[in-house]
C-alpha cells in the first residue's frame, strides 16, 4: 500500500506539472486555518486569483466570484507554504556519501541531477521557499537550479540563494593536509580586502546572501577557532549591504559569534557555543539563530548513537541547553534544518525537535512561515495568509498547532497558485 501511494503521489505531481492553466479564481475551503501569525480560524476561506492571494475570511464574508473552482479539505489545516532557512540542495546525506566524497567525487552533473530530485522531494513535503545556503564545491549551480524552477523547466520550492560560502585561506574543507596534491576547496577563499571583490563577484554572479563562515576546526587539535577579524567583517558586511544583500554566519564559537554579531549579520547559523551574553546581544540586535538541531542529531546518529535507547551524548546535551538558552533570551529563532546532512523531504524533523527541545508548536509554525519571511526581508510577499501574498498554501491532516508531527501529513501544496500535490486523506 505504502508503494502504491507513493506511485499515486508522483502521478498527481506530474499531472500538475502538465496541465493547462487553472481557473482563474479558486476558493480552498479548509475545516480550520493558521494564518501564520498566532491566529486559527475555523469557518474561513481562501480566495486565489491566478497566482495571488486576494481574499481571506468567513466563507459568508467572501465575495466569490462565478464560476470559481472550490476546493474543500475537511478534518484538515491549511496553512503557508512552510519556508525551510537552512537547506544545501546539492549535498545529500553523509551516511550515503561523505562530504568530502562529494565534493570530491560526484560530477557537477550528477550534483545537478541529485539536487532537481532534493527540491521536489521538498515541495512535496510543504517547503514551498527554502534559503540556500552554499553550494559545497559546486560553484553556481544553485543559480541555475534557480532559474530552471523559475523558468518551470524543474519543479521545486522558491529558491533563494547563496551559491560560494566565503571561508578565510586554509581554514575549510577538504583538508589539505590529507592529499598529496592541491585539493578544490568546498568554498570560496578570500581575506582582507580580496573580501570586497569576492562579495561584490557573488552579487554580480546572482548571490541573494552572502554566507560567511566565522569559524572552523583549525585550531592546533582539531578545536573550532575564529577565522575572519572585526575590521574584516566590517568590510564583508559594509561591501553586502551596500548591495542590498544581507550576511549569514556559520558560528559555532562564542568569539565567531560576537565578531560576526557586532560587524551586522543578519543570521547566524548553529550558534553551539552562545553563551547568554552573547544571545541577549542577538536578541537586542535581532539577530535571529538558525539551530539546525536535525543535523546535529543526524551526525550523532551517523556515528553510532541510538537515540531513546542510549543517553544523549555531551553534544546533544549542550546543544539542548544552548536551543533553550537562546530561547530564555527571546533571540528570533529562524527555522532551519541544514537538511542535505539528512534526507530531503524530511525538513520537518527539525520542526519536531524544536518542539521536543522547548518550543510551543504554534511558535515553530511561527518561525517557519511568517517568522523566516520577515528575518529574511519577504514579509510582504509570502509567510502569512492575506491579501497580496503569493498563493504559497499548504493542507494537512490534522492539527500542527497542537501536534507537530502532523505536518508529516500533507496532503496539498499550492505554490504560486499552481497545485503540484492534491490527495485525499487516508481515514
């Protein structure tokens, strides 16, 4: 049965992907909505005019038009196209293939080809926006992945990107020690004021972020150290603004965090190490933290860990008191996985463990609708259910205000007002 479902999903997908144009006006009536804020409505409607949202309300309130399309979803909740803020396309989990095997062996092709099957994976499980961020040795591919989804040549989520993460010289990964040769690197090289001209190429090259990274495992014994100075970041942050790009920070020192913090990022990413100095300045400045608790759990799980039959070994363990700190200070969570660690398609994984780490349900659905889009600066064209907003919706089984897990159980994903999932729910 479980095959023959997945068959049937895939025959809808493709129907979706071929069929002419829909009607122009379709009214989703679900049995209850969460509008991406703290609401939930029972009794409301959603009025959709080709790719845009144009009415929302009591069914009663709604002036609908003749001939509109309707499509009801009892027992079910719609919500907004979830927005994934951590995600590498072109990665896929390191218990199929190790990183370093990746960027080293896989084709640029086959990268490509892996990365058009992660995106539908996505889409399909409700992550109709997903921030990328770094190609992992694969240069601009995630520009071209970008227009190919624009373009409707490949299907998948709205793509925002960061293509060559900027490491300091001899900091990142494939080590180099290990080779006897000059080995391509997983990033782009660059220091002092080579920094200006790195970020402004990006920017010319389609970069939507730039993504830093302010530490690594360099130190003498493999320890995680600072990587770029303050005058340096100043020049990476300064050079992206200018440019209207905003910076995202791969932090898990407490130094990496404060330079990256005080020199004006707008994200930082992991953030292991935050101490509560460090999280109440996030808060402050509303810097929002990307915790990426799946990948975390996944790594421990690769190495042999078995979770709810062994303890939580010491990384686990710090890194549910870090989540719960940074959530003592109020610093604006954003949700993301770092999924391509784990399997595509299984983002909401993170979303259950911010719940098991201390989160309410209904501020996880927060954080990853209306919550990511107004950290990322897109408040006003998705995250939320109003009027004027892309037509980004998504139905579940269920109620994920109240139980997580049940966004597991989508039954329907409209991106841009063009349906590519609709099945009925099993009993």
């Amino acid at each position: 049965m479980r095959m023959l479902h997945r068959i049937f999903v895939r025959f809808i997908f493709i129907i979706a992907i071929f069929l002419p144009a829909q009607a122009q006006y379709t009214l989703l009536l679900p049995d209850q909505l969460f509008d991406g804020h703290n609401t939930v409505r029972k009794g409301w409607g959603v009025l959709i005019k080709e790719d845009r949202i144009v009415g929302v309300g009591p069914i009663s309130a709604l002036e609908i038009p003749k001939d509109t399309r309707q499509i009801s979803f009892p027992n079910q909740t719609l919500l907004p196209g979830l927005i994934e803020g951590h995600s590498h396309v072109l990665l896929h989990p390191y218990n199929e293939t190790t990183w370093n095997e990746q960027v080293l062996n896989e084709t640029e092709a086959e990268r490509v080809v892996r990365a058009t099957n992660h995106l539908k994976a996505s889409l399909l499980a409700g992550f109709t926006t997903l921030r990328d961020l770094g190609t992992e040795g694969a240069g601009y591919a995630d520009w071209g992945l970008k227009q190919a989804i624009e373009k409707e040549i490949i299907a998948g989520p709205r793509l925002f990107i960061a293509s060559k993460a900027i490491i300091a010289t001899g900091s990142y990964a494939p080590k180099r020690t290990g080779f006897a040769y000059e080995v391509p690197q997983g990033a782009e090289e660059a220091d002092g004021q080579h920094l200006i001209q790195v970020v402004r190429d990006q920017i010319g090259k389609g970069a939507e972020w730039i993504k830093i990274y302010a530490d690594y495992r360099w130190g003498l014994q493999g320890e995680a150290k600072p990587t770029f100075t303050s005058e340096e970041w100043h020049d990476i942050v300064a050079t992206a603004s200018s440019a209207g790009r905003m910076v995202s920070a791969h932090a898990a020192t407490e130094e990496g965090m404060r330079r990256a913090i005080e020199a004006g990022v707008r994200t930082i990413e992991h953030g292991d190490a935050g101490t509560t100095t460090v999280f109440q300045n996030m808060a402050d400045k509303h810097v929002a933290l990307c915790p990426t608790l799946a990948a975390v759990e996944a790594i421990a799980q690769y190495s042999g860990w078995k979770k709810g039959q062994e303890p939580d070994p010491p990384r686990i363990k710090a890194k549910k008191e870090s989540f719960k700190n940074a959530l003592r200070q109020k610093v604006p969570i954003c949700m993301g996985s770092d999924v391509g660690v784990f399997s595509h398609g299984e983002n909401v994984k993170e979303m259950e463990l911010m719940v098991e780490y201390g989160m309410a349900p209904l501020d996880v659905l927060i954080s990853a609708t209306s919550g990511n889009a107004e950290i990322f600066g897109l408040e006003r064209q998705l995250g939320s259910i109003k009027p004027g907003l892309w037509a980004d919706l998504v139905a579940v089984s269920g109620d994920p205000t109240q139980h997580i897990s049940d966004l597991r159980k989508t039954t329907f994903v409209m991106k841009g007002g063009k349906i590519y999932l609709s099945v009925t729910p099993k009993p």
